[in-house]
C-alpha cells in the first residue's frame, strides 16, 4: 500500500495539534505507521484513499476526526479569468481534460515536495501507471494565457523538466529518462498531445513530461494544474490536487475549456455528492442502534456534510475528493470509523450450521494429491499481477478479457490475473539460487471476463526439459483424473513452435502445454529450458 512522508513541521501547522497526538490517533482513520523519524512520520494508507496521499489531505481529515474542525469543507471558487481552447485532433490521442488555477500559496521546500509526491502517488492510484491519468502543475506567472492544449507533430521541440538543451518530442520519447519509460503510452499515435502558452511556450507535454520553465519552486504563489487522460479520474485527480493546494491556503480558480466545436465547459466541479441513508441500513451494518445526532456527529468528524431530512433518512454531502465513496455502505463504514471499532461490541452469532466442503475445494484437492505424487511442489502465489509479466513477458498479446484494481497499491499489481502461468515463472525466477530440477504447480483463481475460474498450472525447469515431460505430466494427471483429451497444434506465442499443443477434451480448448518459448525464458531472467502446462478445471 502507499506509504506516505509527513514532515511533522507541516502535518502539526496543518493540523493545528501536536505530533504525539497525531501519532496516537492517525491509525484510527485507516492507516499503519510504517516508521517514525525525528522530523517525520511515514505512513500507509489504503490505496482507495488517494485523498490522503499529501500532508494536506491527511491533515484534513485529523482536524476532522480529532474535532477540530468537523462538517463537509466548502471551498470557495472564484469564476474563471483564463481559458484554454482545445484542438480539435486531441480527442483521438487523449481527450479528457480538467484544469483549475490556484493563487496564493505558500510553499516550503517541503511543500513543494509533498505536492511532487502527490502527484506521482496519484499516477499510480488512479492513473494507472499515468495511462489513464497524468497530472501537471505549473508556475503561472512564467507563462502567459490564454492556453491550448493540442495534438502536437513529434519535432516539436523544447526544454523537457530535468534539462537544460532543446529536444523534440520524439527525442524525448527515445533519450529522457520519463520519455523512455513511458513511450509505450503513445504507441501508434503519429502527433502527441502538448500544452501551450500564448506565445508558444511549453508548460506540458503530456503523459510524458513537463517544461523546464514552469517549474514549481519555493517562490512559486500562482499555479495552473492541468490533469489530461482517458476517463473520468481525471477530474477526481484534478478536485485532489486542487484542494490540497487550497489547504495550503490558495484560493481556488475556474479555468474555461473552449472546445474545437464551440462549446465551452467548466471542468473542476467542488460542489458535493448527495445521497440518502436509511436508518436501516445504518443499523443493520453495524450492528447498532444509534440516534440521528450521533450518526450526523460521526458523518461530520469523517468530513461529511450531514443532516437529518426525516424520520429514520439522513442527507450526506460527499466531498468531490474522496474517490472510495462508491454507495452507502462505504459511507457507512465511515460512520463505524468515527464511531469507533472499539467500541463497537462483539457478538456471537445466534444461529448454528452444519458445514461442508465446497466442490471447488474437493476439485483443489484432489488435484494437489495428484501432483503431489508426481513429485511437484504446490506454491501459492498472489492472484494480482501487472500488464508486463503477464503479457508482456509472456509474448502473449493484451486481451480485453482482463479486470483491472481501481486503486493499485503498486505497479507490480494493476490487474488479476487470467492465467497462472506468468506467475510460476516469477517464482522459478526468484529462485535461481536453488538447485535443479525444480517442478512447482499451484491450484487457484483466476478472473477473465469478470467471472471467476480455477486452473491448474505447472512448470518445470531443467536442462533435459522438454516436450516429452509435460506430454507425460498432462497424461499421467488426466489418467488420474478419468478425463480422455486429445492435442491438436497450438498457436500460443509463451510456447515454441512445433513443441506447443493444445489440450482438447470433447471438442472443446481446456488448457495447452509445451516448452516456453525461449524470449519467455530470457524475459523472466532464466537460464535453462522451461516446460508447462495450464489447464482450465471447470471447463
């Protein structure tokens, strides 16, 4: 999960209280200190709560929860003075766009870099590695408005952050360190979005990088943020960055976005979310019968606006920042946090059942004694995996099959997994220093169009590896299992050619085998020839 730097300075200043009340009390919000230093604390937070990704949103929401200052923050927002005009062949490269202006904070060196944390915590919170979601903020007072936000051709050139000579977007991509490591982005795309002043100076060329000339410093007072990328996070990363900035005391600015057909939009929205809870539902979730004022109290402690419409329905105002708040009973689940776990009692349940086995756990099991006997060692390794390992590494192509984690706790762990495969191989790579031959296999799920299966996957791996050995593996485990299958020639890229083949049980795709294609085996940083299977179970 996040784990976030709050300098105590900054946290106490913000939070108006002192730090030993802070450490006491900041794990009841949803967090686990990760360590504490002389002049910080470091802090993790549960990767639905980008919110809480800056000293300014966490100390938010302690003056909150210590009672400081309760009730949903209105921030104010002043109508727009600048606009920025959208081209029209933006749309087909990276169409959302948010921007807002905020005037007149004071920054710190070390607010300036909790503002640099914020952002790269969010690309990966909500922008899914900045895909979906990059972020710029800008010194205002270095450029000049109006602003235009383009599709750019890749000689376009200037002063990427970080240097100090000129260089086109496309040397970008190929030699600045941010350019190369996410190029892959902007794969197939003949012009590149960019940001641009009145006078043609550079503030973004986003997903990749910003200019040099807007760079936020110490003296920096006015800032523009522009959030670009292809969903609707983008405008909840643009209310987060937004009203953090606002804690720090800026007054927050409408930017006017003028579309290429005309139209014009206001894309920061401040104003809250409202919904209704029942009584009912309050009571049966947690378990307690409280009153509406109790309720109110605890809603307002964990920053929501809250009042009592009537008998047994509160009205809530949800903060356009908390990005977690998906139905009631996340709101809900506030109410038991300001309330308190603790206090909450626990009881035993009133009725008693008479379990049994599931059929999936037979099935596992029965499997595991299988392979088990042929001398395969079971693993358990984690469902979540990324887009790299399981494609990438495998020299599988991307699916659209594939359930992605809305709020990735990091890179390594962006979606679940379809296949189990790609994550025997990281095991055997994790284990070179271990003797040969090694033969692992696990029993689990996976999820591909949003459906849960159960696989089975084995690999081994050894300088003798070949066809031969899984061939027999897949037979001896069908045997076992009284299936009768038959192989046709697969096409499968994770398996050489002319040593891969399909596993077909009446006339139907169950699973494939063969020996890993060798660009698989070096990707996965392994010497030695690899062979697998991987079948589906409940096919």
């Amino acid at each position: 999960m996040p784990i976030i730097t709050l300098p105590y300075d900054d946290l106490e200043k913000l939070t108006g209280t002192d730090r030993d009340t802070i450490i006491e009390r900041v794990p009841m919000i949803g967090a686990d200190i990760e360590r504490i230093e002389d002049g910080s604390i470091d802090i993790e937070f549960f990767p639905d709560r980008p919110d809480l990704y800056s000293v300014e949103g966490v100390a938010r929401a302690l003056r909150g929860f210590l009672n400081i200052e309760t009730g949903f923050c209105d921030y104010e927002v002043r109508p727009y003075t600048v606009e920025i005009t959208k081209d029209k062949n933006i749309d087909s490269v990276r169409p959302v766009f948010g921007c807002a202006i905020v005037r007149g904070v004071t920054f710190s060196s070390s607010a300036v870099k909790t503002l640099m944390d914020l952002q790269e915590s969010l690309h990966w919170g909500l922008g899914r590695d900045r895909k979906k979601v990059s972020i710029g903020v800008h010194d205002l007072a270095k450029v000049t408005p109006p602003f235009r936000y383009i599709a750019a051709d890749p000689d376009f050139s200037f002063v990427p952050l970080d240097f100090t000579e000129p260089m086109t977007m496309k040397e970008i991509l190929e030699k600045h360190p941010k350019g190369t490591r996410f190029a892959h982005i902007l794969d197939g795309f003949d012009k590149y979005p960019l940001i641009l002043d009145a006078n043609d100076n550079v503030l973004s060329f986003p997903p990749i990088i910003n200019g040099t000339l807007t760079m936020v410093s110490e003296e920096t007072t006015d800032l523009l943020v522009d959030v670009t990328g292809l969903s609707d996070e983008v405008y909840t990363a643009l209310n987060i960055v937004t009203t953090a900035l606002a804690e720090r005391g800026g007054q927050v600015e409408y930017v006017k976005v003028v579309n290429a057909d005309g139209t014009e939009s206001i894309p920061l929205d401040l104003s809250p979310r409202v919904k209704i809870l029942e009584r009912s539902e309050i009571d049966g979730l947690i378990g307690l019968d409280l009153p509406a004022d109790e309720i109110i109290d605890q809603l307002k402690r964990m920053g929501y606006g809250a009042k009592e419409v009537d008998d047994g329905r509160i009205e809530v105002q949800i903060p356009r920042y908390r990005a977690d708040i998906l139905d009631n009973s996340d709101i809900i689940e506030d109410i038991a946090v300001g309330y308190g776990f603790d206090k909450i009692p626990a009881v035993f349940p009133m009725n008693a059942t008479v379990g049994k086995s599931h059929m999936l756990s037979d099935i596992g099991s029965d499997i595991r004694e299988i392979m088990t006997g042929l001398g395969y060692s079971q693993v358990m390794p984690f469902t979540l995996t990324s887009e790299r390992v399981h494609f990438e590494w495998m020299c599988r192509e991307r699916t659209d099959d594939v359930t992605y984690v809305m709020h990735p706790i990091s890179e390594d762990q962006t979606m679940v997994r379809t296949t189990i495969l790609p994550n025997l191989m990281e095991i055997l790579s994790m284990n070179q220093h271990r003797e040969l031959p090694q033969r692992i296999f696990e029993v689990g799920d996976v999820v591909i169009n949003d459906k849960n299966g159960l696989h089975l996957a084995a690999v081994s791996i050894n300088a003798q590896a070949n066809f031969t050995e899984v061939r027999e593996l897949v037979d001896a485990i069908m045997r076992e299992r009284m299936v009768e299958y038959e192989v046709v020639e697969s096409q499968d890229p994770a398996f050489m050619e002319g040593r891969r083949a399909d596993i077909i049980v009446s006339g139907r795709k169950i699973g494939v085998m063969g020996e890993l294609f060798p660009q698989v085996i070096v990707n996965f940083g392994l010497g030695q020839p690899v062979v697998g299977f991987e079948i589906d179970l409940l096919d």
